[in-house]
C-alpha cells in the first residue's frame, strides 16, 4: 500500500477533511459504482481510478487510520470539538459577566434580560451554524439525479428466405429462426446485482436467444421482396420499442414451368412408342402431380390442358389450368436389338413425312 502523504485521500473521494463517516461511505459507494471494472469493461483508466477509490476508502473508512493519516499530513483532528469550545468560553464569560455586573446594579430583572440576551444571541449563531452544516451535509449525502436517457429503438434484423416459382404465385408459409438480443430479466438490464455482475447475462445485461417464428408469405410476392415483422427484432435501450424483423424473399427460378398470370404451362418428354401407342402417365404440377392420358398417335408439340391445376386467383379464389406440350424424345445410345427393331419399323411400312413439302 502506498504512503499515507503520498496521496491526497480526501481529494481522491471529493469529500473535506472534516468529512462525517458517513459522508465518505457514501461518496465511496457512489465513485465505486461508477468506476466499475464491471461497468466499465477493457477502461485501463477507470481500473485505476477504481483502485484509488478503494484504497482511500481502506484509510479513511477505519477510524484509527484517518486519524494517523490527520496527524501526519497536518489536518485539524480536533475540529469537530470546536462547537463544545465555544459553548465552555460562553459559559465562562457569562460567569464573568454576571460577577462584574453584580457590582454595578441591584436590578435582577434587568440582569436576567441581559445575559439572557447575550447568551440567546451566541446559542441562537450557534446553532444556526449547525443548522447550515446539516443541511449542507444532507445535500451531499443526497446522490446526485442521474439524467434521463433517451428512449433508443432497437436494430432491425434481415434475414433471407428461399421459396419456389410456385410458392411466390400460391403464397406460403415458412418457419424461420431468428437469433436476436433482448433485455435480461434477472437484472433487469442493468449488469449488475448487489454491485456484483449478474451471472444470468455475465454483467452484459443482454441475453441472445433463439426464436422460431411461422411467416405467412403473401401470393403474387416478387423476388427481393421484403417483408416486415414489427416487434421481432433486437431490444429496445433505455424503454425504447424493439427493433423490426424484415424477411428478404428470394424465388427460385423454376426451369420446368413459365407462368401467365394463373395459368401454367411445362414441356414433358415421351417416348416414340408412347406417341405412336397412346400412354397413360403422371406429370408434375404446382400443387404435386397428376395423371394424364394421351392418345395414340400423338404429334410432338401437342397441347393439352389440364383444368383447374393452375395458380389459384387471391381474388376470386379460382384456379387457373396447366398446359402440358409433349415433346417425342428418341433415347441415346440404342442398343443393336433397339436398331433392328427399327429397321424392321422402317421397312413394314413406308412413311415419309417430309413429302407434302415439295408439293408447293
């Protein structure tokens, strides 16, 4: 511990030497709670403003070691005595006084008038003094009152949601988990408890947590869309509200199907059995699958249509239909048996089907 003159105690906790108890306990409590490693995390400056503080406290808190650490650096020990010195030499003087006068005049009513005066007067300064110093006293035991701060809005949070070309027409519902901050509720943000740090948010007065939330995504969203969730992001400071969660759609092109207005249209592959055969077959639609049926001897680029397994209207809640255009695909790789067998086609029946045009 340092030297008790090689620094200025009383100046390190603001108080005066002739500082009650009291008077130093609280500016004690006050300064400690500022400076705060607690409070005030990574500040080399409060860490040692921190040690100051207690160990002016150390010194001046114990009775025995202020009144060595009076003695040495020259402060009046005696000073709170004075008021009672005062009293004895009024004593006296009046003691005095009442002696002389005694001589002078035979009146004791007029003597009693007169010391009663003169005494009234000195106890009447006197304790109008001790008035003031009370007063004085209870002002600086008062804390001082800390300033309102201003209600801060909490930060929005973004995240990204992925839905299908499908799902942006019909509309969805998604399940998302969002990671946001909110206010402790053991030390009601304030990091501390009993002036030690809550062990509830480790003195950080902020708690990050998950939270699982069911979105509904309007029909007709586009892509880039955002979509706001008041109230579902970070905590609000000081009282202020919380901060908004936004969601970024984001639609996935689809590669199978293109969209006009509610109508939907898909290009599905057929064999050239199934086409010269007829066919019966599932085919992929907005909502799952169904099952179509083609004649024989349909063309490549046929058109049919499916009714009602398009997109449905947000206005008049009905479906539009979904067109299938079948495309004859020639499988790769035929095996030797597969080419005989079309030779054998090609030779049953003659057929060329670029005849009609040279007919022009």
């Amino acid at each position: 511990m340092h030297s008790p003159k090689s620094k200025n105690y009383y100046k390190t906790l603001g108080v005066n030497p002739s500082a009650t108890v009291q008077e130093i306990k609280t500016a004690y409590r006050n300064l400690a709670k500022k400076y705060h490693p607690d409070v005030n995390p990574g500040n080399k400056i409060c860490e040692e403003k921190f040690k100051e503080i207690g160990e002016a406290y150390d010194i001046l808190g114990n009775h025995e070691s202020r009144k060595k650490y009076d003695l040495s650096n020259g402060y009046n020990v005696n000073k709170h005595s004075a008021p009672k010195q005062k009293k004895e030499q009024a004593k006296q003087a009046y003691n005095h006084q009442k002696t002389t006068d005694t001589q002078k005049t035979k009146d004791p009513e007029k003597e009693k008038g007169f010391f009663s005066d003169l005494l009234g007067g000195m106890f009447k300064g006197e304790a109008e003094e001790e008035k003031k110093k009370a007063s004085s006293k209870s002002k600086k035991e008062d804390p001082p009152k800390s300033k309102k701060q201003k209600p801060i809005k909490g930060e929005d949070i973004y995240t990204d949601v992925t839905i299908s070309a499908a799902e942006s027409h019909n509309g969805t519902v998604r399940k998302i988990n969002i990671l946001h901050t909110e206010k402790c509720k053991k030390c009601d943000g304030k990091r501390l408890i009993n002036d030690l740090p809550c062990m509830t948010c480790e003195g950080n007065g902020e708690l990050t947590t998950h939270k699982k939330l069911n979105v509904k995504i309007p029909a007709g969203v586009k892509n880039n869309s955002k979509i706001k969730i008041s109230g579902e992001g970070n905590k609000g400071i000081n009282g202020g509200e919380n901060g908004d969660l936004y969601l970024v759609v984001k639609v996935q092109k689809s590669t199978l199907f293109k969209f006009d207005k509610n109508d939907v249209t898909c290009e599905i592959p057929i064999t050239p059995s199934e086409a010269a055969l007829g066919a019966e077959f599932k085919v992929p639609t907005t909502d799952g699958s169904v099952v179509i049926k083609i004649p024989p001897e349909t063309v490549s680029g046929q058109k049919f249509r499916l009714i009602a397994q398009g997109l449905k209207d947000s206005k008049t809640n009905k479906k539009g239909d979904q067109f299938v255009i079948v495309k004859i695909e020639i499988p790769k790789n035929l095996t030797k048996q597969e080419k005989e067998l079309y030779h054998e086609l090609a030779e049953a029946r003659e057929y060329n089907p670029r005849e009609s045009l040279f007919d022009e």
